[in-house]
C-alpha cells in the first residue's frame, strides 16, 4: 500500500504535520504485533505470522526474534506459539493509568447497559479512523463486540465526533464523504448542525448497513465500472444523508441502532464519543428518555475529568 510522502499525525498537538516517508520495516514489526494481538489465547505459530501477513520467512525470523528478545512478544517451546509478552504488558498498563478519561468512560458504558438495558460503547478517534476501545453489555457479558474494532472517520460514520469537532476538521470530513458533491456537502453540514442542537446523534443503521456503508465508502471511481459509478454513488449519498430522522411525535417508529454523544474538554474539543445500541424500533419518547441518560453520563464524565486530583 502506497504512502503520502506528507502524513498528517492526529496524536497532540492536534494538526501537526510530519514530513518524510513511513518506514516499511516499522510497519511490519507494528503489523506482526498487532497480529499477535488478535490471536487467540493460544498464539500463532511461525508459519502463520509469514502467511497472514505475507512476509518473507527471514522478515518474520528476524521480527519475531527480536520482539521476543526485547519481551514484546513470548514463544510457547512445546507448541511452538508467539503471544504478546509481559513487557509489552507492562507498556499497555502504563498507557491506561495515563488515560483517566478512558477508564472513567469505560465505568460509565457498564452503568449505562444496566439502566437502559442495551449495549454501550466508548469510541476514540484516532487519525482518520473511530476505534472502539470500550464494550460492554447489560449483565457484564464480556463476549459482545460490534462488527469493526475500526470505523473510518468519514460520513455517514463519526456524526457525533463531527458535530462538535472544530471548523476546519467539520469541514475535511464533510469532503471526504461529499468528494465535491455541493448539494452533499450542504445535506452533511445540516446533519452536523442539527445533531449539536439537539445534543446528541442519533443512527437508524444495523450492524448489516452499517457494513454495507462501509463497503459501498471504499468505492473509488478507479475501482467502479463506469456504468454503476452513478449508481455507487447514489447509494454513497443515500447512506450518508440517512441519519437526519424526521420526528414524527411520540407514536412515530424509527429503527435506532446507535445514539451517541461525545465528552469535551475544556477548549470544547471531543475527547471521547459514548453511545448506546438499542437494535430496536423507537418512537422519539424514547429515543429522548434513553439520550437524557446518556447525556447524564457524558455530563458526569466530564465533571470527573474537571475535578481536582485528591492525593493520599
């Protein structure tokens, strides 16, 4: 996959620019690890690393060896299986005590799947993609996920991050899913408009649309048969414009897949995006009942992110 020579770096400060190519050898170690974090509880074996990732048998020698080396990763010797090591470990725990903010949100995701009864999620952005970094369902199952770990950052998905986001980073993700449609752009600034009024977003697609979208996003006219490119792009506009539900009183049904609503910082910047997972036909009444909950949380999140530290 081809690399802009200009990458832009979304870690703060926020916008800055760094100049100079990726590193192709960075990327593969950083692709084997994340590998190894999708694993299975058992490991992968070597033949596994070189074929999911397609790397030479000596590029993975090497990775591997000096991963296991520096206690990135561990080898099994009897099943002869890579797993993340304890130093790698070590690193991710001390990456969490410097996230405060995220294991606040994480408390508040378990309260808001007990008093509404749905899943609920904490999303990040990170980039030009949303990560989910937090899940949790009502009675503390473990097992649920939703079907990306990465959304791209990009309409019809991050309505809630969008909203509250500055001028200029509104107005790239309104390009990249209007890609020079004015009349797009303007449906998307409207979208964008009304969800901060009211305070919240509110999504009507399924896990299956949700994954359509996606797919039907990744589109590039270079990739679509100029007879269906009207056709793709249509469905991109659809898809996109969808989420703007008309309000249709208290007896008027929508199918809500996800409300949502983001945590800011004292500069009004988003910090973090909490959402809930009704899967479930709603009328308004109860889209508004479900959102004062979560928007209580949000509230309170921020309030515990403002509070002075108390030392001991």
């Amino acid at each position: 996959m081809s690399r802009n020579i200009e990458t832009t770096v979304e870690c703060p400060p926020k916008g800055v620019k760094v100049r100079g190519a990726s590193s192709a050898p960075t990327e593969r170690v950083v692709d084997v690890v994340e590998l190894l974090s999708r694993s299975s509880a058992d490991g992968l074996r070597f033949s596994d690393v070189v074929r999911e990732l397609d790397l030479s048998q000596a590029t993975a020698h090497s990775i591997l060896k000096t991963l296991c080396d520096r206690g990135w990763i561990t080898r099994d010797p009897v099943r002869k299986t890579f797993a993340l090591g304890l130093n790698l470990a070590a690193i991710a725990e001390r990456v969490n005590s410097m996230r405060p903010l995220a294991a606040i949100a994480r408390e508040a995701i378990g309260r808001l799947a007990e008093s509404v009864g749905v899943p609920a999620s904490v999303v990040e952005r990170t980039g030009d993609d949303l990560v989910i970094t937090a899940f949790e369902s009502p009675g503390g199952l473990s097992d649920a996920t939703l079907p990306y770990d990465r959304i791209p950052y990009a309409p019809p998905f991050g309505i809630a991050c969008a909203a509250w986001d500055s001028i200029d980073e509104q107005e790239a993700w309104i390009q990249r899913g209007a890609r020079g449609d004015q009349r797009l752009a303007e449906r998307l600034r409207l979208v964008l408009s009304q969800t901060r009024e009211r305070g919240y977003d509110v999504d009507w697609m399924t896990p299956a649309l949700a994954q359509a979208a996606h797919a039907i996003g990744s589109l590039s006219g270079e990739t679509v048969p100029r007879n269906l490119r009207a056709i793709i792009d249509q469905l991109r506009a659809e898809f996109i414009t969808a989420n703007l539900l008309p309000d249709d009183g208290p007896h008027g049904t929508h199918p809500i897949a996800t409300i949502s609503a983001p945590v800011v910082d004292d500069t009004d910047n988003v910090r973090l995006i909490v959402g809930i997972h009704p899967l479930k036909d709603m009328n308004s009444r109860e889209v508004r009942s479900a959102a004062r909950r979560l928007l209580a949380e949000t509230a309170g999140i921020s309030r515990e992110r403002s509070a002075p530290a108390v030392r001991s």
